[in-house]
C-alpha cells in the first residue's frame, strides 16, 4: 500500500477526488492547469475507471471478460481495450519467463494487470487536459506525472506490510517527469498472487514487493511477478530490468532492495 504526498508549500491550487471502484478506491491528486478542464478530465477519467470496471470485473457473469473466458465473445467482438490489456499481458508474461500470468485456476483473469493500467491511463488523460501534475493512486498503485508545484516533487510512502501505520520508505519523484509506485504483497488482500506453475496461491518468503518504475502498468506486473518469485529470484530478475527499483520484505522482517533504490528515498 502507497500514498502519495506533495509538500503544500508554493503548490498550485489542488483539485482532489476520491472515487469506490473496482473494489478499491482511487484517489486523485492534480495540479495546475485550466480549472474547467482538469474537472472535465477528472469527470471522463472516473468514467473510464467505471467502464473499466464494466468491462474488466472477473466477478460480473455480464462482463466482456466473463463471457470471453466462457467462450461466448471473441477479442474482436470485445471492446478495443480488451485487445490492448491482453497484448500487455502476453508481453508481461514473455519478460517474466511466464511468473506472470493472465489466467487463474485455469481461467483469464486480466486482473493482475488492469488496475496498474486502468491507473496509468486516467493519469494521462488528466495530463493531457493540461494539469502540471498528476497524482492517480489505485489501491495503493500511484502513477505520479509532472510536479505538484515549483521545485516540489511528488513523494510516496509505503506501508510497512509488518507494522501497521508505519512506513517502510517514502520514495521520492524528485527529477523524473514519470514515476510510479507499485505494491504486491499479503498485507491487505492476502494470499491472492498466483503461482503460474500450480495456477495457486503463489507460496514464498516474501510479505511484500514495492517496484518503482516509470510507469505503473508494468510496476504492478513486475511487482506480482517477483512476488511469486520469491525473495532471491525476484530480486535478481528485478535487478536485470532497464529503469526498475525495487524493495523486497521477507517474513522474517528482512528487507532486500535493488542496487538504485537508495536514489529514489526521500
């Protein structure tokens, strides 16, 4: 779990928003820009989140993804973002040497991957309306664009998965115009990373693994990847990836980081 803070000073005025969906809840952080147009923004992102959600639930017997599982719909009878998350999906998959998965107990279930990209793209369309910065945090997933004021970067904490309340670090944005933080673990939603070679629960060393990386679609992939992984493993194949940073907390309260990590605190 994440939660994005900006230090108020010289900050321009915030639009905030926090938004139930997906089983989760989204908050929204933006700054600058035109204020009638952020609010346009803010209003189709959380639109976009619940269509997300329409089209994506693996608990909704209605949803496109239900009924393609069931063999009823094709992917080009889906809607065109059901083609785009299965594309990412596949790639994740093939980077991962197959710990990523877009099946569960032998049926597709995206949803490993669709709450990291459903965050990243209401972050980006908040941008793209003009904001200068932009805060999306999803269940703990955050995708940080631009600043939240002159010379003031977006920083993150992340929960301690051993100590409730507590912080295990605050991860700073501080020159990236990118930056997302991602969490897989057992602290709030338990045993719930699949094992792709049993298609069960994923059983490792490992309470939590926080990636940070530019974007919060693949840090959420890499992040429930190396879960799976386990603590060694995981740690060597995040430590082989371009522009990933990572922090790795083991049950015995031993912490393990990637070797850049330390540049990101603060």
């Amino acid at each position: 779990m994440a939660e994005s803070v900006a230090d108020p000073a010289q900050a321009p005025a915030a639009v905030r928003h926090v938004e139930e969906v997906m089983g989760t809840v989204f908050s929204f952080d933006v700054r600058g820009g035109d204020p009638e147009a952020v609010r346009v923004a803010l209003t189709e992102a959380v639109a976009g989140l619940h269509r997300v959600d329409e089209v994506f639930s693996t608990y909704r017997e209605s949803s496109e993804i239900s009924r393609l599982g069931r063999g009823e719909l094709t992917v080009e009878e889906c809607a065109p973002e059901v083609a785009e998350v299965l594309a990412l999906g596949e790639e994740a998959a093939r980077l991962s040497d197959g710990w990523f998965s877009t099946s569960y107990e032998g049926r597709l279930d995206p949803t490993g991957i669709v709450k990291g990209w459903a965050v990243e793209r209401a972050a980006r369309r908040l941008a793209a309306a003009g904001a200068s910065g932009a805060s999306v945090n999803g269940g703990g997933d955050v995708q940080l664009l631009g600043v939240p004021g002159p010379q003031r970067p977006w920083r993150v904490g992340v929960s301690d998965p051993l100590r409730p309340g507590g912080l295990a670090a605050v991860i700073s944005a501080a020159g990236a115009s990118e930056l997302a933080v991602a969490t897989s673990g057992t602290a709030e939603r338990g045993a719930h990373v699949v094992d792709p070679r049993t298609g069960r629960s994923a059983v490792t060393d490992l309470v939590a693994v926080t990636v940070v990386a530019p974007t919060v679609t693949w840090a959420d992939c890499w992040a429930t990847a190396a879960f799976a992984m386990g603590s060694r493993a995981g740690l060597r194949w995040l430590e082989s990836l371009p522009d990933v940073e990572a922090l790795l907390i083991t049950a015995g309260d031993e912490v393990r980081c990637t070797g850049g990590l330390a540049a990101r605190l603060g």
